[in-house]
C-alpha cells in the first residue's frame, strides 16, 4: 500500500448520479492491491481523520496540488491525431477530403504502430487514464493500439472500424470478413487487464444491412463487449441515413432495429434527437459521448443537456479528436460550458445553461466512466473516480501551473470557483504528474 497527501477531488457514486464533487484541502489517498491483485483505492478522506490509521505507510506529499480522477475520453479516434485542425464545410466534405486519406495510411503496421506510441502519449500528457477509441478498418490498427496501452498499462476499449459500403478502396472492408476480423480481436484482445473491445460500424451510412445485422449479433453473443458508433451529428447525414434505412423510425432508430442500442453502447454526438429517441437511449441504457470541441469545429450543432436531463440518459465528455480540436480535457470541458450558454431555438431553455464546474468536471470523469458500466458485484462503477474500490487512476494537478493559472486559483472562494478557473484556464501544463493503476490481468 502506498499514501498520497495532496489536495483531494472526487465524486459522489455514480449511482447518486448528480455529478456532486467532495474536495478536501489536506486530504490522504490511500491505494493498494484488492484481492486480484489490481491497484485500487483503498480509502480517501482528509489528512486529519486518516493519517493516524495508516501512519504505517510510505507518504508521497503534494504540497499546493490537487489529485483528481484520471480523465475518461469517452469517444476519439487514434487515427485522426494528424486531422485536428482540417477545415471543411460539414462532415461529410471533412471526412472524404482529410479523414479517409488519413486513415488509409494505417493499413501499414509500423505507421500504426508509431502513431499509437504518439497517441498515448498525448493521452498520458493530458491526463487521460481511459479511453473508448476508433482504430481504423485494418487489425493492424486495433492490435497497434492494443500491444502500445498494454504496455503503458491505460485502460483501453477500441475496436476495428466497420465499412463495407460508400467508403474508398483501401478502408472499405469486405461483410463476413469484417465480422470474421472482429470476432477474432475479441478472442485476442477483450478483457486482456485492461483492455476491452468495442464493436464499430463507422456509422450506418458505411455500413449495409447485412453488417449491422451481424454487428449486433456479435453484441449478443459477446454482452460484455462495448459498442461504438456516431449519429444524429449532421443534417446532411441525416438525410442520407433517411434514404438508405427508410424503414427505420429515426436515425438512432436504425441501430436499435439491428441489435447494438444496450448497456455499454456509446453514441458520439446524439444532437439532433427528438424526444423518441431520447427515450429509446433511456430505456435501452444507451449513453452518449458528448464531443463538443468537435460539434463546434465541424458546425454540426449543440448537444441538449435539458433534453438529456428530463428524459434522463446517460452521457459523458469526449473530445472526438480529430473532428474535436483538442486532447485536452480542460478545453473540452470548456466547449461544453459554452454548448450549455447557448440558447438555440427549442434547446436548453431560452437563457442557455451555466452548467456547474462541478458536472462539467464530472461529464469527464465519474460520469464518463459510469458510462463504461465497468462495475463491481454492487454495482458500483470503478473507472473516473476516486471511491474505495475505484482504479486508482489519478492526475496530479498544479493550480499554479501559469502565472495567469496561480493568481486566479488564489483568489477562489469556493470548489466550483477553483474548478471553474482551472476548466477555463487550463490546458496539459496543468497536469503535472498521470499515475495509472497497475495493470493485471481481470475481466474487463
Ligand atoms: N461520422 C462518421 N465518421 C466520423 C468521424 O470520423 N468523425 C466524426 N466526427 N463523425 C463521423
Ligand atoms: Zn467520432
């Protein structure tokens, strides 16, 4: 077992479900091995009420900083790392001017390979503990990104990209030979410590029936496997969805009627919904990545966080590099406070939302990762936060890390204030130090 002394940040239990933080000035992290031999929280609380029980213990002390929950990106696509900041009109001209070209590249392994080594970096030095990625169509890409978080002991849930229609030579994928691909990653890689797959059709324009009927079948006969996709992100797409799955109620629709809408389905963006949809989200334990850096760059539209809060599904922050303009958790969470002000005609409410600094910070953390749905026998989520339990994935985090940073955290009165100035300040220069929980071989 090994102590912490440092400013402490966690959440209320996801089952709480209010994104309520607890903060403790001078507090104590205590984290060993659980009977598995996994790194997990032992206990959490302030300095005063814990340091006599585990006096015993080796302290590493923090003075001035603050330990968090590792960030949980809950939708980013390790093949785009080169795509952040490529304009076009909307997502459909993005994607087949810069995206596809891009994604070709990693049919060859030793590029996979290297942009993977590139991209957990980047993911470490932004304070990224868990991730729910894309890789690409080529295995190479998946086992690339695979053999590189095993080695750096992140947790890692990816999968290969499912296209077998309306894509170019070179990405898109045979029908039985992408469900054959698939079914022999899960056997390769699923529940390897900490990696687990995700089932992943693009979305349902590069996919024909037969593919997401075989998609959702493998995500019956493999319940504990994510599933991944996008949707409802752009009109153009939209329409074209309306077209080529008529019989379909609504886009979202159309993966419900092919089996892959259940617990552990994550759709990025979810922005144009109507309240149907929203409650098949609801009613099916689906949740949603929201990806706002990426909504805003693309033009696609704003998420409706009062939608989502009255009809009452599940969601979390994701930065969908490279629609999303940035890795950084800070500027995503940022974009979200601005998706929240936002007044659009028949979403939020007229003034727009201030979401608290609190729930923004809890969109990319305990939220997140109760959207992953990896859970102990009780039920309590174990990824995104600091609970008794909980992987211990934790970010150290300097408040002074800039002039600008230091005198602003000073002046602050209250958590939210202290939150607020770090999620509208900050950027990778504030996370000092990504401490991973060690890695040993569970079921994911
Ligand atoms: N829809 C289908 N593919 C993509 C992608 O790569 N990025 C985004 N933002 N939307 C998509
Ligand atoms: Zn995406």
């Amino acid at each position: 077992m090994k102590a912490y002394r440092a400013g402490l940040l966690w959440f209320a239990d996801a089952r709480e479900g209010v994104g309520k933080a607890h903060y403790e000035q001078d507090g104590l992290l205590v984290v060993g091995s659980d009977a598995s031999g996994v790194q997990v929280v032992q206990a959490i609380g302030s300095w005063q009420a814990l340091s006599a029980q585990f006096s015993h213990l080796e302290v590493e002390h923090f003075p001035g900083r603050i330990i968090a929950p590792g960030f949980v990106d809950l939708h980013v696509h390790f093949p785009q790392t080169n795509v952040i900041g490529s304009p076009a009109p909307g997502l459909l001209p993005w994607l087949e001017n810069y995206t596809f070209p891009e994604e070709k590249r990693f049919e060859d392994p030793a590029y996979s390979a290297q942009s993977a080594t590139f991209f957990v970096d980047e993911l470490l030095r932004n304070g990224i503990t868990s991730t729910l990625a894309f890789a690409t169509s080529h295995p190479q890409s998946v086992n690339a990104l695979f053999e590189e978080a095993q080695k750096r002991k992140i947790r890692m849930i990816t999968g290969l990209v499912l296209m077998d229609r309306h894509a170019p030579q070179g990405l898109i994928h045979g029908t039985a030979q992408s469900l054959q691909d698939t079914e022999a990653l899960i056997a390769r890689w699923h529940g390897k410590g900490r990696l687990g797959y995700a089932i992943t059709p693009r979305f349902a324009p590069t996919s024909t029936e037969a593919q997401l009927r075989g998609a959702g079948e493998l995500a019956a006969q493999y319940p504990d496997v994510w599933i991944q996709s996008h949707v409802a992100e752009n009109l153009d797409e939209i329409a074209w969805v309306r077209k080529l799955f008529p019989a379909s109620r609504s886009y979202l629709a159309t993966y419900n009627d092919f089996g892959l809408m259940r617990e552990r389905a994550v759709y990025a963006h979810c922005i144009h919904f109507d309240d149907a949809d929203r409650a098949l989200m609801r009613d099916t334990r689906t949740s949603a990545a929201v990806s706002p850096t990426s909504n805003l760059f693309l033009g696609s539209g704003f998420f409706d966080y009062a939608g989502a809060d009255r009809v009452g599904f599940g969601y979390g922050l994701a930065s969908d590099v490279g629609g999303g303009t940035s890795f950084s958790p800070f500027h995503t969470m940022l974009a979200a406070y601005y998706v929240g002000r936002t007044a659009v005609k028949g979403l939020q409410d007229k003034e727009g939302l201030s979401l608290a600094p609190q729930h923004l910070w809890w969109q990319h953390t305990a939220g997140a990762g109760a959207v992953l749905a990896v859970k102990d026998a009780t039920g309590q989520s174990l990824v995104g936060n600091l609970l008794p339990g909980c992987e211990a994935d934790f970010v150290v985090l300097n408040p002074k890390a800039t002039p600008l940073l230091a005198r602003k955290t000073d002046l602050a009165n209250t958590l939210d204030e202290l939150l607020f100035s770090m999620i509208v300040l900050g950027d990778d220069r504030l996370i000092e130090r990504t401490v991973i929980s060690q890695a040993f071989p569970r079921m994911a």
